[in-house]
C-alpha cells in the first residue's frame, strides 16, 4: 500500500519537474499568459523578480489546472460512449431478434424496432 503511494508521489514529482521545464521554455520564447503575469505582480509588491517566480508557480498550477481538466473531459466522454454502446440496439437482425424492455416486446430488423413480429417479417420480406 505505502510502496504505491510512494511511486505516485514521484511520478507527481517528476510530471511537476516536466512542467516547470515547459514553463521555462515558454518563458525563454517570450511567451506568457496575460492573467498569470498580472496576478504574479500583484502579489509581488512590485518587485519583477519575484513576480517572475510567482508567474512560475502559477503558471505550473495552471497547466496542472488544464490536465485535471482535459482529463476529467475525456472521462466523461468515455463514458458517454459507454453509455451509448449499451443503448445501442444490435445493426443488422432477423425478424425473430426479441428485445424485452419495460414489458413490452420491441422487434429489432437492421437497426429499425417493429411492435410486432409481423411488421418486422413484413419489412424484411419487402427488403427481399
């Protein structure tokens, strides 16, 4: 238990290294974000230096932010997807593929539901 833990917390230590790296090389391509470099002088009581560490911080905190984010939006969309797999009716059937939901009888003929076993052989026997 305690030797799990102990290897996602350096693998947090060394995702956060990779990010400070990142924040360095937009910084070095004179890149910085508006709000960030704002908030950074504000708390820096005017002094540059220290706003440029802050802006670090910050700005490690956001890309951090922005992963949690993307993350959490795949899940769901995998999710979804999930979802969508179990609702998904079978694509192509026979007229005598049954379906029982909420008690009544719904008949499946390539992706279209019939009510009726007749309607369903009487579709497939026109496609014929």
């Amino acid at each position: 238990m305690f030797e799990k833990f102990r290897r996602k917390s350096a693998a947090a230590r060394l995702q956060e290294e990779q990010l400070y790296e990142q924040v360095i090389q937009e910084l070095s391509h004179g890149e910085k974000r508006g709000g960030l470099w704002a908030k950074a002088l504000a708390n820096s009581d005017g002094s540059e230096q220290r706003a440029e560490s802050l802006y670090i911080r910050y700005r490690v905190q956001s890309i951090k932010d922005e992963i949690d984010i993307f993350e959490g939006i795949a899940e769901e969309a995998a999710k979804q997807v999930a979802r969508d797999k179990r609702n998904d009716p079978p694509h192509s059937f026979t007229y005598n593929d049954v379906v029982t939901k909420h008690n009544f009888i719904t008949y499946w003929v390539e992706g279209r539901s019939f009510d009726s076993a007749q309607e369903a052989k009487t579709f497939v026997d026109r496609k014929a």
